[in-house]
C-alpha cells in the first residue's frame, strides 16, 4: 500500500458512500488516516496507518524471578511502511470489529 493507492480508495470511498467522520490520529509512533462512513455492512472504518520502519529492538531483562522486561524499539528516520485497515461496528460489542483479510474473499 503507498500513498498514490491510498488517494484513489479515499476518492472511492467519498463518491460511493456516505462519508460521516474524516479524521487523523496520532499513533506512538506514526500516524493514521481514519474514514469512517455507512457502506453495504453498515457503519464502516478505514485506517491508513503509517509508520517508521524498525531497524532493531533491544530487550532489557534480569534472569530474577519477579524483574520486568523492557522492550527498546529503534526506527528508521528515512523509511516507513503503511498499511491498510478495516473495521466494522458491532452492535453486539458496542466496539469497532476488525475485517480480517481471508473474510473479504
């Protein structure tokens, strides 16, 4: 998924539905692109998510019983990866349900 892809779903997404919410979230790290709008299934989201790619991940841990592990994460700042995801609201849950990709097939 790039950008260029991402323009022509948005441009798809607002002509065929009726759009209710465009917004931006801020992850940690990176950022999302949300749409939210009524499609066939119902209420709908989108989230075009992009963020750094990692290089490397540190862990810091102690062989005692009882000690905490600590996760150090570092990104690259020249390179990204973005992808694409999809919900749909669930009555039941009162929550948004993640489509999984063998479900849209």
């Amino acid at each position: 998924m790039n950008q260029d892809r991402w323009r022509e779903i948005k441009a798809k997404v607002k002509e065929s539905f009726d759009l209710t919410d465009e917004y931006d979230e801020d992850l940690d790290p990176g950022t999302a692109q949300v749409l939210e709008f009524i499609g066939p299934s119902g209420r709908t989201k989108i989230r075009f998510v992009t963020r750094p790619k990692v290089l490397d991940k540190k862990t810091s841990y102690s062989n005692r019983a009882g000690s905490g592990v600590k996760v150090d994460y570092i990104y690259s700042q020249e390179e990204s990866s973005c992808y694409l995801e999809a919900f749909v609201w669930s009555d039941d849950r009162d929550d948004w349900q993640k489509i999984e990709t063998p479900s849209l097939f």
